[in-house]
C-alpha cells in the first residue's frame, strides 16, 4: 500500500533523511520503519488500557468475594456457637473436633 504526504518542512525531511543515513536505511525503508513501529507502539497502549481495565474489574471481583467469604466465615462461626449451645457441647471440643487446636 502506498502513503503519500505533502507539505512537509524542508527541514523535517533532512532530519529524517539525515536518520536514515545513519541507519543505512533508505528515506522510504525508514519511514516505513518509523510508521510500523508507531502503530505496534500505539496498539501496545491501547491493550494497555483495555488490560488496566480489566485489571480493575477483576480487583473488584475479588473484593467482593473477599467480603462475602469474611461474611460467611462469621455465619459459620456463629451457627457452630449456636449448635454447641442448642447440644451443650462445649466448643472447645467443637473446635477440637474441627481440627482447630
């Protein structure tokens, strides 16, 4: 595919000219080079951002997952509690069943 740009300062494409002698390039195999690496540089930003992104939402996830396994934690606690009062075991030994010593 061919790009064609016009109007350019005189003294932009002596620089770029100048660059690519320098690399041993040609002015179009720099240029070429310079716009293909634009392009990966600018999708590596956007994936960036959609990665943040769903970096963010996954931290929000686990959170809210994080909140409701305390949550169910301190249900179980309190449903062993009633247990050992409703059977009058203590719950030393029920903790000592459960492994908890």
């Amino acid at each position: 595919m061919e790009i064609k740009i016009r109007d350019v300062d005189p003294t932009i494409v002596k620089r770029i000219d100048q660059n690519a002698k320098d690399k041993g390039l040609s002015r179009n195999a720099y240029l070429k080079q310079q716009l293909e690496s634009f392009a990966i540089i600018n999708g590596v930003k956007n994936d960036r951002v959609w990665f943040e992104e769903v970096l963010r939402q996954v931290r929000e996830v686990l959170e809210s997952n994080y909140y409701r396994l305390e949550q169910l934690e301190k249900q179980h606690e309190r449903m062993l509690f009633l247990l050992s009062l409703i059977t009058n075991v203590d719950m030393e030994d029920v903790n000592a069943f459960l492994g908890r010593q």
